[in-house]
C-alpha cells in the first residue's frame, strides 16, 4: 500500500481492471446510504447503473481514461460462499481448518466436498503473500487428474475467508491409519499403499510438478482402498527449485541438498518418497523424539532412519541404495520405481481408474476479486 492510499476493510467490494495486457488495478465500489459509487461526486442507484455508466463514460486512473469494455464472468470452478454449505471440521491445515461441506453447482447438482479455509486462528497474518501462496497451490492443483491425486473442485475467492475446495476423500489421513492399525496392515496392503504415492508421483513429474512435501500426513486414504496425495502446499511448478530465504520446512523428510543447498528436484523428491516407504512399515514418523537440529545434522551427515525389520529385504536394499544416495544424480527416478512395484505385486493401473473422478470444471486464470473487467 503507498502512502497516500487509505486502507481497504474486508467488506469493501472491489472490481479489478485489466488496462491493456499487463496491468491490473483493483478499485473499491462503494455502497452506502443505498448509493453505489467509485467517486463521491457521481453516485448511481445500483451497481449495474454504475457499470454502464462506465462502460460510455471513462474513470479516471490516475490522470489515465479508462473505459470499461465488458465483463469477465466467474469461471465454473469459481463459487460463492451462498454455494457452499459447511457441514463439520475434518481437519486441520497448514492455513487453516479442513471442513466437509456441501457444494451446490449452478446447474444444480449438489455433491460432498472437502473445503480448506484460511483462518487467522492459526496464528498466521493473512496477508497479501500469504493469499498469493494459497492461489497458487490452487493453480497448480486444478490441472492435475489422477486417480492418486486429490481432485481439485473449485475456490471461493469473493470474500473472506478463501476457500480451496477438493474432492472429498471417505477415510481419512494415511499417517492416522497407520498408527490405528499397526498391527492389522497386511503385507500386500502396504505394497499397494507404496505403488499407489509412486503412481501419482510418476504423475506430478511427467507434468513437472515438484511436491516437495511427500509424507504419509500429506496423503488421504479412503474407504476403497485408494491413496491420494494431498497437500500441495509447498508444491511448485518445474523439475527444479532453488528456495532463496529460509522457510518453515518439514525437516525429517528432506534430502541432504535441500537442508544444506535449500535446492529441490524431482531427486528430492525420490529420497522423500524413501522416508514414506519407512513411514509404512514403522507406522511412525522418521527420527522419533529426536530435536530437529540433530536430524538436520544426521542426515546432512548421512546418518538415516534404519528401515524397520518387516521390509521386505529388496524393497529395502532398493530404498537405501536407490533413494537415499547422498548424490542426487544416483537416485533413481519415480518411473523405475513404478516398474519395481508394479513387477513385486502383479498390479498395473487401470484405465477405468480414471472413470470415477470427481468432474473437472474449465480451466481458466484465478482472480483475487469479482467482478473482473477489460478495458480500454
């Protein structure tokens, strides 16, 4: 905000301007005593008077005319808060709470959904940057499709509080599962959990997605025996990324590189993927009870979780041979390791797999404000 701009309250309603290719400016409409206007002088008796008389007569911005030319509606996967009705909190995130809710299309169609909320109760200021982060965990989510990835839906983005809606996954986070049934998880059914991060892994990099936080708390399993990565937080776009400033990070599962160099590839992610694959058998998280400061130091040092005696000795071997070689550039890649799961259970993907994914909605950019207008 410069100096001379007054401060803008959540309630304001706000039009955002596209004024020739690459520049977009946000003016507050305002709405008092019945009025509607965007300059004292000139008040009209509702907002669609407002946008025609804008649409003859240029704004001024500064010492610019700007004439509204026509406005961009809602893309589909853009909702309303009146669309989504909040049933219970499921969850807690990183930005907020996880609630299930019940979405109304404007077709009609009414389904089950999973909403993320951003909500200060977790101590965060929600700040121009922090909403920036969450749009783009949003952006890359909504082009992804995979039977082992969460379905994005759609975002509430019109007013306070954000929401990030997804597919509503029936079961629940993969790390609790596994604490609650340690002792009832069968062989074959760790396998299956395995293959299936590694298929939506395989996934995420052909379309050169780094998750950058592969970890059994980040996936979902539901009722019909499917995994599917979730949280794409700290998830960027690009087989590499050099991360500038120190940033909160889950230590425990990251390579040596990305402690030391704070750089992360497709090769970060294998050797987190390691880590899950020890998170399956031990039915814990790595490092337990140990500080943070000595985890950094064991495994910048090479110093790693030992692989739980239930491994089957292979996988083992192949983890710590494959995945937690200290150079990245000797670790193996998320498509042999699909083709050694796949060999070790008999299983393949199925096509049909994808029949019953939640419908995806158009593709379009994400807006921070409504209504969204070109001009001249």
């Amino acid at each position: 905000m410069n100096g001379g701009e007054k401060p803008i309250r959540r309630t304001s309603n706000v039009i955002s301007v596209l004024i020739d290719t690459n520049q977009i400016r946000n003016i507050v409409v305002y709405h008092r005593g019945g009025k509607w206007y965007l300059e004292e002088s000139l008040k009209f008796d509702s907002a669609a008077l407002l946008f025609a008389h804008y649409m003859n007569k240029p704004l001024l911005l500064d010492k610019i005319p700007v004439l509204l030319q026509r406005g961009v509606n809602l893309c589909r996967w853009e909702f309303f808060h009146r669309n989504v009705k909040i049933m219970k909190t499921v969850g807690r995130g990183a930005y907020g709470e996880v609630k299930m809710a019940e979405l109304h299309k404007r077709n009609g169609e009414t389904s089950i959904v999973a909403v993320k909320t951003l909500s200060q109760e977790t101590g965060l200021t929600i700040s121009p940057k922090l909403i920036k982060e969450i749009l783009k965990e949003a952006r890359i989510m909504r082009r992804l499709r995979h039977p082992n990835i969460v379905t994005f839906v759609g975002v509430v983005l019109v007013d306070h509080p954000l929401y990030i809606i997804l597919e509503y996954v029936q079961g629940g986070a993969l790390d609790s599962y596994l604490r609650k049934n340690k002792h009832k998880i069968k062989e074959d059914e760790r396998l299956q959990l395995a293959l299936g991060v590694a298929w939506g892994m395989e996934y995420l990099h052909k379309v050169n997605v780094l998750h950058r936080d592969i970890a059994a708390r980040n996936c979902l399993y539901d009722r019909r025996f499917t995994v599917k990565i979730s949280d794409f937080g700290l998830s960027r776009k690009g087989t590499t990324y050099k991360m500038k400033t120190m940033q909160k990070m889950p230590i425990k599962y990251m390579a040596p590189e990305s402690l030391s160099q704070f750089l992360f590839s497709q090769k970060s992610d294998v050797y987190s993927y390691g880590i899950l694959i020890y998170e399956l058998y031990s039915c814990k998280e790595p490092y337990h009870g140990i500080a943070n400061v000595e985890i950094r130091s064991m495994i910048v040092g090479g110093k790693l979780n030992k692989m739980p005696d239930n491994v089957p000795p292979d996988l083992s071997a192949f983890v710590i041979d494959k995945m937690w070689c200290k150079n990245p550039a000797a670790r193996t890649d998320f498509h042999e390791i699909v083709q050694f799961l796949e060999k070790k259970t008999g299983r393949k993907l199925q096509k049909d797999a994808f029949d019953d994914l939640p419908t995806i909605t158009a593709v379009g950019a994400l807006t921070t404000s409504f209504p969204f207008f070109c001009a001249a």
